[in-house]
C-alpha cells in the first residue's frame, strides 16, 4: 500500500509545482489584472485583487431583506429574497456590473457569485434551496453578448453551495418592453408575461431560487413568479446580486 501511496503523493506535488511554474509563466506573458484598481492578481486570486474583495460593499445575509420586501410587497408570495451587494451610484460594484453585462466579463458573475455564496453558508448554515433557476435571456440577446449574466451568476451560487442549475425549465419567448421606468402596480396579462414554463414537472414540488443580476423595480421577477406559480408544489425565491442603493422604485 505504502508502496503505491509515496510515488502518488510525489506526483501530486510535482503537478502542483508545475502548475504554479506554468501560472507564473503566462503571467508573465499575459498578466491578469484586477477589473478595479488594474493592480496585478495573484495565482489564486480572481476577476479582482484580495484588497478590492474585502472591500466589496456586501448586503446584510438575510433570508429575506426587508428594504427588498417592500418592493414586492402585495404582488407575489415569494418565500426567501436574498441580496449580494450594495450597488452606489459609482464605485467597484457599479463597474463590476457593467462589466459583466456590458463588457465582456462573463466571469465576474461567476466569481462574485461564489463570493456571494460563500458569505451566505457562513452565515445561515443550511440553505433551504433545491435548485436554482438563472433569469432567461430572450435567445436573439443570448446570441448577441454570448451569455446569460444571470446564468454565470447561478453558476457560481451552486459551485460553492453544490445545488444544481435548471436553465431549461423558465423560458423567455419575447424580449418584453423595458421595466426600469414602468410603475410596478402594473400586471401584465398572461398572454404579455415574455417568461414561459417547459417541460414544468422537472421542477414540481421543489424549492425554486430564481436568481437575476440587478432589481430595480421587481417587475423582472414577479413576471418570472407568475409563469413558474403554475408548477405544482412549486415554492418560489428570489435572489440578486446586486440592488442600487439609491433605487427609484416607481411607485
Ligand atoms: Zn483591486
């Protein structure tokens, strides 16, 4: 046995220090450097630097956040609402967005998500979560940026909470009209809901996290709420991973 196990081990630790060699050598090529400040990341440090991490302006870990609550006060009957980050008008949350959504980085989403995650289990222990569900984009946007922010998002919550993805279930069939500046009383007919259900059984009788990048006026979700209610057994939460400080909810 002993025999089997030296050799294994020494390989393993020549990967590791060929690994780090090999990190080293394509930083030297091609440096990676934090989306913030631009000061240079280390081999285990990713999108942003440790110091821009620490900094990172988090929501409190509630189960359900109550300034969010009022949003959707009287308009759905969701269980949970989670939040990652303050977004203020300026500053590393603002830009981190803006470049997951706008600049090509889909890996911010992925690695803020984590960080997001990781900061809810050491706070709430369990999470009472089956599975998560990204907010779709309608396939024309999807072929346009490459990716679904939401969907890198609900990548990196279940890496580090191990509950899996469903991205086929709630689906988008229209782009919709923008919601941002639209009074959120107003409900939309079923037939103007752009989100849909497929295939709905694969989510029957388990506790739903659908997760969107920013809410701002709700709307996004209670649409998403109101196509997903149909499921049978369903239980349905919300998540973002981010909310504006100084959000003008239209009301
Ligand atoms: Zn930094």
């Amino acid at each position: 046995m002993l025999f089997f196990e030296r050799p294994c081990t020494e390989l393993w630790r020549m990967i590791s220090k060929l690994k780090l060699a090999l990190n080293a050598l394509l930083h030297l090529v091609y440096p990676r450097q934090c989306l913030f400040c631009s000061w240079d990341l280390l081999h285990f440090e990713e999108v942003i630097c440790t110091h821009c991490k620490v900094e990172l302006p988090r929501a409190f870990p509630f189960l359900v956040h109550p300034q969010m609550k009022k949003v959707f006060f009287g308009r759905c009957d969701f269980h949970q609402l989670i939040v990652g980050y303050k977004m203020e008008k300026t500053g590393i949350i603002r830009e981190l967005m803006h470049a997951l959504k706008y600049r090509q980085h889909p890996e911010v989403g992925q690695a803020l998500g984590k960080s997001w995650a990781m900061a809810m289990k050491n706070s709430c222990g369990t999470l009472p979560w089956d599975v998560i569900v990204p907010v779709p984009l309608h396939p024309d946007k999807f072929k346009k940026r490459g990716y679904n922010q939401a969907e890198e998002i609900a990548v990196g919550l279940s890496e580090a909470w191990n509950i899996s993805v469903s991205k086929d279930v709630l689906i988008r069939r229209t782009n919709g009209v923008s919601q941002t500046f639209q009074n959120r009383w107003i409900r939309n007919s079923k037939s103007d809901n752009p989100f849909g259900i497929a295939k709905g059984e694969a989510l029957a009788n388990l506790r739903v996290l659908v997760i969107d990048d920013v809410i701002t006026t709700g709307a996004t979700l209670v649409q998403c709420y109101d196509a997903l209610k149909e499921i049978p057994g369903i239980k349905i939460s919300f998540g973002a991973l981010a909310i504006p400080v100084h959000n003008r909810i239209v009301v």
